[in-house]
C-alpha cells in the first residue's frame, strides 16, 4: 500500500505539477512525459509480477504419507527418523541434507524439502527456491518470482533517478527563488525522494545482482547448503553467465522484461558436483520429463513453470560432470 501510493502521487507530481505547469518547451514537455511513461509502465509492470506471482507448489511426490508421517512422530530414536526419511526420499532428487546429514523434513508442511526450499511461516507453506519474505511487496521472493523482484528493483533506480535529475534544474530554479505554494514543494519532494530512493535501491540492487552472479539466495549467503558430500558455499555455482541464464534465461529479447524465463522448474537444480547416486536420481525422471503431481498430466504441476527437471539446457547440464 505505502509503495502504491508513493508511485501515485510521483506520477502526480510529476506529470501535472512538473510537466504541465513548470515545463514551458512543448518539445521537452513531450520528450519528459514520453520517457517517463515507458519507464513507469515497465517498473510498475515489473512490480506487478512480483507482487501478484503466486509461488510454486512442492510437488505431491515430496509429501509423505499418512503412515510416514505417523511412524515418524512416533519414532523413538533419531535413527529410525533418518531410516523412515531416507526411505521416503530414495526416489526423489534431493542432493541437500541438514547439518547432521538427515534428508529436510518440514514438520508443517509433513513433506521433504526440494533441495534450496525452505518453510516460510508468513505464507504458512514451503517455498521452493526461497529467498526472502519481502514485505514491501507481501510476498515471497522464490524461484518463480525472483526475475521480477531483481527487475522491479532495477526499473525502481531507474525510474527515481529519471525524476531526480529532470526535476532537478527546476527544484535549483525554485530553490533560488523561495518556495511560495504546495506545487513547488511537491516538486521539491520528487527531487529528494527520487534520490534519496535510487540510492537506497542501488544498494539492494547490487547485493542482489551479486547473488545470482554467485547463483545463491539471500539465505543461503547466511547458510552454507549442506549436501551429501559436505558444506558447499559454491554447490549451485555454475559461473556468472550461466547463473544469470538460470534466473533470466538465455532468450536476449525479453531477458529484461518481466516476464517468466527462469530456467528448470525449482525443484532441481544443477550444480558443479554431483555423486553418482545422486546423478542416478536425477536421471531416474527422464521418462516422465518434469516433476508433476501427475506424470501423465501434459501440462505439469506449475502451470507456466514449464520447465522439468530434463530441461536444464545442455549447456547447464554439462556442468554437472564438472
């Protein structure tokens, strides 16, 4: 709500106040509006996605069953809940354990976690490849959402430096002059806030652009996944260009738009090493094609999350055997 109303009055503010009543020249009348326009819609668009994409279910596979469950909470010992979940995951790909080597379980949500998932106990469920819970857009920044989120913060500097520095001769102008009514202080307004905001957003923008250039969650910057070989800082990290790809995808004309072009499907995730059981696993999916609540249903469990399990690119596959 606060982020909606700030971007209704700037767009106030600066169409009315600025343009129509500051700006004289026609010509740059027309040229601020038509700019600031095309980059309003992109980052309100952007903000959009992020706000209103609905995360990503875990698939049904990854849920245990009623017996499961009751023989787990029921377990006497910690060993008999590494047995019960280890059976329960042998057919699954998850390659990510708990500090103590245990397949992640989600007592809430009484299923295994996809490897980078995680519970959120604002949304109540496990979120697949999540990052944080933002409340600037009341959602969850995960696998399904977290292009847009990058873009949304991209577009935001943007947007604030656009209105920063053509409000900026006209603030100094008013600024000289004294401020004599409630219009010159909106404009004055537009210029501090637009700073003020590009600089705050810069800094998000850079830790994020940072974290995918190391294919990592704002999470797992704070925690190490832990695989079956061990602590890994640099398990998902397969070199800038193709973390970039794995979150933007590889298709140039619309890398920078928002919309979904993320690659995979959230639920695995190719890394710089993996076992051979663990590439078993993997390779066990091959027939059905993607992980879906049901093999035979064309349309997968993720709606536009079309990407299976199979789909990794070539060139992302080839890394695993790094």
């Amino acid at each position: 709500v606060f982020i909606s109303s700030l971007l209704g009055w700037s767009y106030y503010a600066y169409v009315v106040e600025l343009c129509i009543k500051s700006v004289e020249s026609g010509v740059q009348k027309a040229l601020y509006l038509m700019f600031f326009h095309l980059i309003f819609l992109i980052f309100v668009w952007s903000y959009y996605q992020t706000i209103f994409t609905e995360p990503a279910p875990v698939p049904s596979q990854f849920y245990l069953s009623a017996v499961d469950v009751d023989d787990l909470e029921n377990a006497e010992t910690e060993d008999v809940q590494r047995q019960i979940l280890a059976k329960a995951a042998k057919k699954l790909p998850i390659l990510c354990r708990t500090m103590n080597g245990c397949n992640r379980y989600c007592e809430k949500c009484q299923c295994l976690k996809p490897d980078r998932s995680h519970h959120c106990s604002v949304c109540g469920r496990c979120i697949l490849k999540m990052d944080h819970h933002c409340p600037w857009v009341n959602n969850c920044v995960n696998f399904s959402n977290y292009k847009f989120f990058v873009l949304f913060l991209g577009y935001g500097i943007l947007y604030c430096l656009y209105v920063a520095f053509t409000s900026m001769p006209y603030f100094l102008q008013l600024f000289n002059v004294g401020f004599r009514g409630a219009a010159e202080f909106q404009i004055m307004f537009l210029f501090f806030l637009g700073l003020l905001f590009a600089i705050s957003l810069v800094c998000l923008f850079g830790y994020h652009l940072f974290l995918t250039s190391r294919n990592k969650s704002t999470l797992e910057s704070f925690r190490t996944p832990m695989f079956t070989t061990g602590p890994d800082p640099h398990g998902f990290n397969l070199g800038v260009k193709a973390n970039f790809q794995e979150v933007f995808g590889d298709q140039r004309e619309i890398m920078c738009l928002p919309i979904f072009t993320a690659m995979g499907d959230g639920v695995t995730f190719p890394t710089r090493c993996l076992d051979l059981d663990s590439e078993h696993l993997l390779g066990s999916n091959h027939g059905n094609g993607r992980w879906s609540d049901d093999a035979d249903d064309a349309d997968g469990y993720g709606g536009s999350l079309h990407h299976g399990i199979n789909s990794v690119p070539p060139r992302l596959n080839t890394i695993r055997h790094l």
